[in-house]
C-alpha cells in the first residue's frame, strides 16, 4: 500500500489538489474575516428566535389549552343548565295540562249544569204551554159545545126539569 504523500494526489497537474487548495483557502478567508463568527451569530440568532417561538408557542398552547377546559366546563354547566330548563318547562307543561284539564271539566260541569236547567226551564215552560193550550182547548171545546147544546135546543128537558125542581125547593 503506498503512503500518503506518495499517492497521485499530491501531483501538481492534479486538479483535485487544486481544490483541496482553493478550499482551505477559502475556509481561511472566512476564518480571518470573521464569516463564520457572522454566520454563527446569524444561526445563534436564528435559533434564540426559533426558541422564542417555541416558547410562544408553548404558551398559546398552555393558554388555549385552558380556554378550551374553560369551554368544556362552560359546555357541561350549559348542557346541566338546558337539561334543568327542560325538566322545568316539562314539569310546568304537565302542571299547566292537569290544571287545563281541571279547568276545563269544571266548565264542561258548570256548561252540563247550565244546559241541564235550561234544559228544565224549557220543559216546565213547555209543559206549562201544553197545559195553557190544553185548557184553552177544553175551554174553547166547551164553550163550541153548549154553544152548539143551546143553539140545537132552545130547552132542554132536563135542564127544565132540574131548574123546576131548584125553583120548588127554594120557595118551600
């Protein structure tokens, strides 16, 4: 095996040498110019500002973190607060349907009332007018009826007989 300072690269026609050469080179200006100093204050820069943000963010997340528990509570207690709404407006629903049903049997009660002496009063007016009507109709049938006894005898003898038998004793 050949040693290294023996190998082809150190040959000057060698342009991998030459590279080698204009590179040190190179790395030597930025080091007495103070580029690398530059570019690691520039990366230090860069990475205090990434830190920052890390930070930042890091915080944001702690702060939303919180407002979402917060939220979640908010959730809970107004979920809790709908479901007791709910209850109140269902138990206020039954109370007011038992109260409109109670309400309402009372009217139909008092209407049933109502109906049932109207119901009398018309029967009692009604028989009242068959009893006035029938009484008129007996009373007009009579009156047609010795109406039609004293236009068709003038004298009866039975009517003679008993005011002749009414004169005697009253004269005795």
């Amino acid at each position: 095996m050949p040693s290294f300072l023996e190998l082809e690269f150190w040959k000057l026609d060698n342009p991998e040498l030459w590279v080698a050469v204009a590179l040190i080179l190179f790395l030597a200006i930025l080091w007495f110019t103070g580029a690398f100093k530059v570019a690691l204050g520039a990366l230090d820069s860069k990475a205090e500002t990434i830190q920052q943000n890390l930070e930042e963010a890091a915080r944001l997340r702690t702060e939303a973190e919180a407002l979402l528990a917060d939220i979640r509570q908010q959730r809970v207690e107004s979920e809790a607060q709908g479901a007791a709404m709910l209850a109140n407006a269902e138990a206020e629903a039954k109370r007011l349907e038992v109260e409109s049903k109670a309400k309402l049997e009372e009217q139909i009660q008092r209407r049933a009332k109502l109906a049932e002496r109207r119901i009398a009063n018309a029967e009692a007016q009604a028989f009242a007018d068959v009893k006035a009507a029938a009484a008129d109709l007996a009373a007009q049938m009579a009156e047609q009826v010795l109406a039609a006894r004293i236009a068709a005898a003038q004298s009866d003898p039975l009517i003679d007989a008993a005011l002749s038998q009414m004169a005697t004793t009253k004269l005795n």
